[in-house]
C-alpha cells in the first residue's frame, strides 16, 4: 500500500491525514488491491455491497439505461 501513498495523500478521503494515519486507516478497514480487465464491470445496478473503492489508475466509465435502453455515459478519471 505504501506505493500508492503519493495518490491516496491527494484524495479528498485522506485530506489532512499523514501517511502513517492512512496507512493506519487502511489496515483497520484491511484494504486490499484489486485489479479489472479493460471493459469489466465493476458493478452493475443493483448489486449490493458492503465495501468502498478507490481507483488508483486508469478510469472507470459509468453508465446508467433507463427503462427502454437509453445510455447517458460519465467518465470518471482518477488522479495520475
């Protein structure tokens, strides 16, 4: 987790924490490291969760349909 510091210290979530109190966060709620393959999904509607992500590379596309199939597409960019 430690390499990842650089990006999470400049995430609104860990604003004003020092790297041993977001490390310290990071342990107690045991974070782990995930990876998707390109074009995944990471959730689709209606799944329930119990857990809190954050990306820490490349970017994630939200896209809500409603009822008869209509997309409206946001592109969520994390920091580099």
């Amino acid at each position: 987790m430690k390499k990842y510091l650089p990006i999470l210290r400049n995430s609104p979530f860990f604003k004003g924490l020092t790297d041993n109190e977001i490390l310290s966060v990071l342990h107690c709620v045991n974070a782990t490291i995930i990876s998707k393959e390109r074009n995944s999904y990471i959730f689709r509607a209606g799944d329930s969760t119990e857990v809190m992500g954050l990306v820490l590379s490349g970017c994630v596309l939200v896209i809500q349909e409603d009822l008869w199939g209509t997309s409206k597409y946001s592109v969520k960019m994390p920091y580099r």
